[in-house]
C-alpha cells in the first residue's frame, strides 16, 4: 500500500508540474503542438516533417515580445491572415509590431521544441 501511495503521490507531482510548466513565462505550450508542417508564408500549413506550430496564442500588439530560436511567427485578426516573418538573428530576437494583430502561431524546427521560448520582454 506505502509504494502505492508513493507512486500516486510521483505522479501527482509530475501531473502538476506539468501543468505549471509555463511559470517561466514562456507564451509557447509544447503539449500542444502541431507537427509535421510550418505556417507559410500565405497563412496555410506547409507539410514538413522536421517543423511544429503552436496552436493560436494571444497577441496583444502594445506588448513587446522575444522569441529565443529561429522561427516563423504567423499573425491574425480572428481567423484572417496577415503575415507571416521568420526571425533567424542572434536571439533573443523581438517580434516585429503587427497593429491589427489579435494572435499569432509560431513555428519551428522540431529539435527546438524543448529549448524555444516566447516571452513577454521587460
């Protein structure tokens, strides 16, 4: 019964340390990914079996933002596409300002999925 105990008691923690796993800041939820394509450049998915995309995340044009790794950042009004850019400078690199932005969709190389981050700049 004790190993049992302890054993839910493991998995609690990993269930809720996963949960918490974006205290860092990080805007970008690697439990949630879409693999296998890459957001193009006309706003449609592009079949490529190294990339992954974000699902929609909240983008607030007053805010400024930085992403950590070299990716394409996909930005909307609703479900209308406006663009897409690709950073690929020395990071952290700050994501241009889209005005009529409400969200965007960041892909990226698949070996970067357990060290990319989007965040908030200060």
């Amino acid at each position: 019964m004790k190993k049992r105990m302890s054993f839910m008691s493991l998995l609690f923690g990993i269930v809720f340390l996963t949960a918490c796993g974006n205290s860092d800041g990080n805007l970008i939820d690697t439990g949630s990914l879409t693999e296998g394509s890459w957001m193009g450049y006309d706003g449609e998915a592009v079949e490529n079996e190294e990339m992954m995309t974000t699902e929609s995340i909240d983008y607030d044009p007053a805010t400024t933002y930085e992403i950590n790794r070299s990716s394409y950042v996909s930005y909307f009004n609703g479900e209308e596409f406006i663009e897409t850019i690709q950073y690929s400078d020395d990071p952290p690199m700050t994501l241009d300002t889209v005005e009529e932005a409400d969200s965007i969709h960041v892909s990226f190389n698949q070996y970067n999925e357990d060290t990319i981050s989007l965040t908030e700049a200060e």
